[in-house]
C-alpha cells in the first residue's frame, strides 16, 4: 500500500528543467497576504507564511471554518492571470482566487454518486459492467467491482503494479493509434482490454482510474455532464458559484485562477505537436482529470464544501452522510484509518477526523475537518519535488496551529467571501 507520502508524490514521470516561476530566497513579506485573520488565529497565518518561504511556494491560500461559521480566510503571494508574459501585471492572490484541487475532488464525486443513490438512481451494489455497458472478456472479476468499490479504492486497479492510466496519455494514445489528445473512452477502452491487479474487495489501492469512471457513471445515470450535475445539485445548494473544472492551458484559465509552478517539462499530451511544455500547462489533460481530480476552487468554498459532511442537509441525508464514512469491507488499517467515500477517515474520542490530501504537477492542497467542528483548508500552486523540503509536513503543523487556540472567533466571513 502506499505511504500518504508516496501518495502525494505519485503521478507521472516527469524530466527535470529549470524551475518555473519560483523566486528563491523568497521573503515572507514578498507573500503580501489579503483576506481576514482574526488574531486568535494567528498562528494559522504565521504557519503558512513560514512553510511557503521555506519551500519558495508564490501562491497560498487558507481558510479555517468551525460549526458552520467561516473564521479564516487568507491569500498569499501574487500570479500573473491567464498568462507567462513578463508585462502582464502581477495580481494579488485572494481569498477567492482559484486553486486547482487535484484529488480533493473525490470527495465531491462520491458525494454525487450518494445523491444518485439517495434519489433512488443508481445502487451502490451495482457493478460497473452494467452501468456502462463495459466487457468483462479479458477479466470476469471485473463485474464484481460496484460502486462502493469504486469509491473506497478497492475496486481492482493498482498503479504500483499496472501504472495509472491518467498519467499514459502517450501510450494509451499509441496503443490504441488515436492522435492526442486522449478522451476518457480511450482510457476506458484501454483498461477495460487488460486484467484486474487483484480481487476487487481484497484490499485498498488509490485509484484515479476508479473515480474517472464514477464521473461517466454519474453522467450515464443522471443525463446530464458530470460537471452540471455537480453544480446544479451539490454547489448550487450551497451557495458556491466559483467552481468548475478546470484547462490544460494557461490561456484558457480564468483570470481568478493562480498560476502554477513546476521544476518539470513534459512532452504536451494536449496535442501531437511533441512540443515539450511545462508540466502543469499540457504536460497532462486537465480535463480528463475530472472526476478524480479536475476541479478549480478557492479554499473558502472548499471548507464550505466540507460542511455538507457536519449534518443531513440539502445536499445529503443521514444516510448518506453515513455511508460516506462507512468502514469498508477490508476493515480499518493497521494505523486505524480507513478510506471511505472519498475521504480518509479516523475515530477522534467520539466523533471523526476526515481528511484528504491533493497532488499534480503545479498542485498540493489539504483539507481537514476534525470531530471538534473545526475544519481548514490549504492550497499551494507548486508540490513538493526532488530537492524540496518535506511538504506533507503541513498536515501536522496546522494540526499544531489549531492546539494552540484557547478561545474561538464568532464572526462568520462567508457573506463577505462566498
């Protein structure tokens, strides 16, 4: 099994290159924060301006929500909108600027696929050979992988093994002699002609391949895209307007979006024109990333995100809400935790700590929500890469910052950054 470390280095190979718009030697106040920290929480803010100088990270953003009220709300550092031109003015990152998500995202297509269920649509026993019409000729296990399985990443694939086809653009492109850029029947029609790594529902294996295939599911079954099913029935409800799947390309980014930074080139798998590029901007197919980790979102709306979990509401029900955090039929880890719908889950005294972390070229984020009903959300525009310093460090450090509060703020900033 892989280490959340391993995890969050997990992608494709990549060549090294001259670092891409990082400015070494970075002073915290080069960081310029905007937004609101109240002083009770200022050892949040003073966390993220240290870890960011230290790793040379020029866009940050944080956000801290406890039961239902947002506390927090931080931007850091500044970017040049939809553009690498040298005379396009730098803008300020905001509390409501975007952030690529990565695999934050599963949380939200799980959350989907519960709907669906929660509407008498789909069942989660239901194997994907009959949702999508897929064959089992070059594996029979294949339809014994459902929904649950999809979800909690048990469902037979494992990139340690057989490599995670949302990052084989080039050979799935020649294999199956079909130009660039691929589309996600292509990936299908990959993996489906090739064997199972394992018995579906013999053990956990993360798989971005399992929730692509959960975004056809959901577009199959509601009739609709994957991504205005998600807007209409599970942002909408919520207030969140500012997210949507996000471009390969920077100059098809919306001004709001950050800019990314990458030590790596890649060949485009956006096009067959070979060009080597920088790796967040073609070196992969954003859009084809979706499901398991395509959309766009400030911090802020990912905690109000996150807030769909605290009780049955609008979006959820009771047992849906359940069912995202239901133990999976391997059991819980060694280490106590277990994955469930989307989020990796823990017992904390009574309640649950969820969590889950994002990674691609460009992209490291985290969001945390604690059985206290307080829940932050981090965002950076570069991950950690041969000769960074430790970046899953964050996780502990802001679980430090949070001990440190004695008494909490009260006023609530979501109508002021939602």
């Amino acid at each position: 099994m892989l280490s959340r470390r391993n995890l969050l280095k997990a992608g494709a190979a990549a060549v090294p290159a001259l670092t891409l718009g990082l400015q070494p030697g970075r002073a915290e106040a080069d960081l310029l924060p905007s937004g609101t920290v109240p002083a009770q929480l200022a050892a949040f803010d003073k966390t993220l301006q240290k870890y960011m100088t230290e790793r040379n990270i020029t866009c940050g953003q944080l956000a801290v929500a406890r039961k239902g009220k947002l506390l927090a709300a931080r931007g850091y550092g500044t970017y040049r909108p939809n553009s690498t031109n040298p005379m396009v003015r730098l803008a300020r990152v905001q509390p409501t600027s975007l952030f690529r998500i990565a695999s934050l995202s599963k949380s939200i297509t799980s959350a989907a696929i519960l709907r669906l269920a929660q509407d008498g649509k789909v069942s989660l026993a239901s194997p994907v050979t009959t949702l999508l019409g897929l064959s089992a000729a070059a594996d029979p296990r294949l339809e014994k992988v459902t929904l649950w399985r999809l979800m909690q990443h048990t469902g037979g694939w494992d990139r340690n093994v057989s490599k995670d086809p949302l990052w084989l653009d080039a050979t799935i492109s020649a294999s199956l002699d079909t130009p660039l850029p691929i589309s996600h029947a292509d990936i299908v029609r990959y993996v489906t002609a090739k064997p199972l790594d394992f018995d579906p529902g013999s053990k956990m294996a993360y798989s971005n391949y399992g929730y692509m295939l959960l975004g056809r599911i959901i577009e199959k079954v509601s009739g609709q895209s994957y991504e205005s099913y998600v807007q209409s029935k599970l942002l909408a409800p919520l207030g969140i307007s500012r997210m949507s799947l996000g471009e390969s390309l920077r100059s098809e980014m919306s001004p709001s979006e950050v800019g990314y930074s990458s030590a790596y080139t890649n060949k485009s798998v956006v096009d067959d024109s070979g060009k080597v590029v920088p790796y967040p901007y073609g070196g992969f197919n954003m859009p084809n990333q979706d499901a398991n980790g395509g959309w766009i979102a400030s911090a802020v709306d990912m905690v109000k995100w996150g807030s769909v979990f605290d009780a049955a509401g609008p979006v959820l029900n009771a047992t849906s809400l359940s069912r995202a955090f239901a133990k999976p039929e391997i059991g819980v880890s060694g280490d106590g935790w277990w994955y469930g719908c989307g989020w990796y889950v823990r017992t904390w005294g009574s309640g649950l700590n969820t969590w889950h972390t994002g990674s691609m070229p460009g992209t490291f984020t985290l969001l945390v929500r604690n059985a206290a009903g307080v829940s932050w959300c981090v965002q950076f525009n570069r991950r950690e890469e041969s000769g960074s310093p430790d970046f899953d460090v964050i996780d502990r450090l802001m679980w430090q910052a949070h001990d440190t509060v004695t008494s909490w703020p009260t006023t609530d900033l979501y109508p002021k950054y939602l």
